[in-house]
C-alpha cells in the first residue's frame, strides 16, 4: 500500500508539514507581541471556534461533491489566504492579521479533512480502516515531526512572514504530488442519497442520526472531554515552554517534535496490534487524562514535558477509536454530513478551553487551569466509559 499510494502519502505529509509550520508559528509570535498567555487563549478561541463550526457545512459538501475536488480546492485557497494574511500584517500591523490568518486556514483544513476522511474510506476500502487511517496518521506526523523544527529554525534567520511564504509554497508542492497519485481510479462510487434535501433538511437529518445511533453521543462526550485538554495544551505549550519555564523557541520547537514522535510510535502500535475497539478508546483516554495532570502539577519542564508527549502520543490512538468507530455506526449515504456534525460537537470543547485559559490563567503560569481541566475530563470519562460504547 505505501508503494502504490507514496504520492498520495507524500501529498498529505507536505499539506501537514504546512498546517504545521502555521500552528507553531501564530501562538509563539502572538506571545511575543503580547507577553501574555491569556492573549494566546483568547486568540486560540477566534481561531478554533470558526474552525469547528465549519465542520456540519463541510460534511454536507463531502456528500454532494467529490471529495477530490473538495480537498484540491482547500489546500489551494489555503495557500491563497497565506498571501493575503501576511499582506494585510505587512501593510497594517497588529495580532488580528495572524489570528485571521489561522482562523481562515483552519475553516479550509476543516473541508480538507473531511474530504480525506471520505477519499480514504472510497479509495482504501480494499483495506482494514484502521490500518488505513494509521498509515494516513503516520504520514501526517512526520509533517507534525518536521514542521516545528523547520518554523523554529527558519524564524532564526528569517521574518515570520516569510516562514508563512514557505508554507504557502508547501501547499502548492502537496497538491502538485496529489496529481500524480494514481489511486484516484480506485475510488468507489457515492452512494446514492435516500432523498434530495435542503442544506438545512440534511443538518436535521445528521442532527437526528446523533442522538438515535447507538454509541454515538457517548463517543461525543468522550472526545469532547479530551479536546478540553488538547486545547488548553495548545493554547499553553508556547507560553508554558518560553515563559514560565524560560526554555528557549527551539526547546519549544524540540517539545513539539517529541510529541510528534511519540505519536509515531503509539500510531505504529495501533496499526500492527489489534486491540479491541473498546480496549483502543479506554487506554488512550486514561493515558491522556494522566499526562493532563502531569502538565498541571509540573514544577519542572522535564515532568511537563512527559504530560505533554503522554497528551500528544495517545491524542491520535484516541483519533483513530473514534474514526473507526464512526465508520461501523454510521450510514454510507450519511457518512460525510453526520461525520461532519459529530467532529463539530466532539471539538468546540477546544475553543471552551481557550476561553477559560484566558479567564483563569495568570501571566505565563497555565498549571492550574490545565489540572483543573484534567480532573473535569476524569470526571467526564468516568460516567461516559461505564458501559461499552461498542460491542467490537
């Protein structure tokens, strides 16, 4: 599979090392501007929330246009609002062309990885899913492996903005290798739809598959409890790192590229052992929970640091038990508009997380509000894993 298909697992990493280089680079420089970690929450809650939001639209467009098309047209817009992101900071200044600038990029990822969602499950389906989805998950962190180390090294020699120049070009080269892959010829017909909807008929309609499908609103509420932590991380890694524990960018940038290596191996884990799906969900779940507490009580950056790789490791294990999990419950003729509502309610606990970042958290200290969030999804986790949520 990854000899036939290295074109289209070149595509993706180049589309990831680019997604990348633009996370790390918007909170580090928004700190720097404001030396105030609130700021860097308040900013990751206007560039999250339009993000998530995005998502129910963008599952409706899965189901009525192809999903090449969908994901060719996200990474080019994506390279297109780079340009105009920096233009308007260079001309105008201030921290909101940067937050504009990940807001926009992040609505165009979210019809992208929707897309990817839906071509990997037409183009593969010769393979197990969850073999699939990790291999597709591998070559994304080694984008996520890179893209710090590059961002934290090129702003060492060069203006930001001319870091976001390099991702521009990054999203250009991944759509110019996706046109070379050849397993577009392998994608299976859509199917066809029960009925012909409204927009807002098939919100409904995904709506009501979410509250009926067994599984599903337990599945909810557990990604939302560990997005709470995966946000307020995000949100606090840059100050944490370069503030309260006065590491340098690169120390930063090597924490980033820790964590992505971690995913690495927990990711190869998943593809080549076959747990149950229940025993796949608890143990990321608990694994996540701990490295939250670990952040939170991390007096030293080492033990913030084994909070942070524990979060970012079985962050993707986790990813990979919902994923799976979808695909078993959810129609084939729905798949895109109720994947696309589900991954809008599992994520807005992350611009949540934001929120309360910026309302609690003091200077460059972030601990308290990452412990007390830990306990809220032990908490969460506790009432929603009492009964499996499948029977696989």
């Amino acid at each position: 599979m990854l000899v036939r298909d290295r074109a289209f697992f070149a595509s993706l990493f180049l589309t990831v090392l680019a997604d990348q280089i633009l996370l790390f680079l918007v909170p580090l420089v928004i700190f720097q501007i404001t030396g105030d970690v609130a700021w860097s929450g308040l900013a990751f809650f206007f560039e999250t929330l339009p993000r998530y939001l995005t998502f129910p639209a963008a599952g409706i467009l899965c189901d009525r246009f192809p999903p090449i098309r969908l994901l060719r047209i996200s990474r080019i817009l994506r390279a297109a609002a780079c340009l105009v992101g920096i233009t308007g900071q260079m001309v105008f200044g201030g921290v909101w062309w940067l937050i504009g600038l990940s807001a926009v990029v992040g609505i165009l990822t979210t019809q992208g990885m929707l897309a990817l969602e839906l071509l990997l499950v037409r183009a593969f389906a010769d393979q197990r899913f969850e073999k699939v989805a990790s291999y597709g998950q591998l070559a994304a962190q080694m984008g996520v492996v890179l893209g710090p180390l590059v961002a934290a090294y090129l702003m060492a020699v060069w203006p930001w903005e001319a870091v976001v120049v390099v991702a521009t070009a990054l999203f250009v080269l991944a759509d110019g290798a996706f046109l070379l892959w050849p397993g577009k010829t392998r994608m299976t017909a859509s199917p066809p739809a029960a009925e012909s909807r409204h927009p807002l008929a098939d919100l409904k309609h995904a709506l009501g598959l979410v509250w009926r499908l067994p599984g599903l609103m337990q599945a909810i509420l557990q990604a939302a409890g560990v997005n709470l932590v995966i946000g307020a991380t995000l949100a606090t890694a840059a100050a944490m790192m370069t503030g309260y524990f006065s590491q340098s960018e690169q120390a930063y940038a090597w924490l980033q590229v820790g964590g992505a290596l971690a995913t690495l191996g927990v990711l190869t884990l998943t593809a080549h052992v076959h747990l149950g799906l229940n025993t796949l969900g608890r143990t990321a779940y608990a694994l996540i929970c701990f490295g939250a507490v670990l952040t939170g009580l991390g007096a030293h950056p080492l033990v913030y640091a084994a909070g942070f790789l524990l979060i970012a490791g079985f962050d993707k294990m986790f990813n990979i038990y919902v994923r799976t999990l979808r695909k078993e419950i959810i129609p084939a003729a729905d798949f895109g508009k109720t994947t696309g509502v589900i991954i809008c309610l599992n994520n807005l606990s992350q611009p949540l997380a934001g929120l309360v970042v910026a309302a609690f958290a003091a200077g460059d200290d972030a601990r308290t509000v990452l412990l007390g969030l830990a306990v809220a999804m032990a908490l969460l986790g506790g009432w929603t894993f009492r009964r499996p949520v499948c029977s696989t």
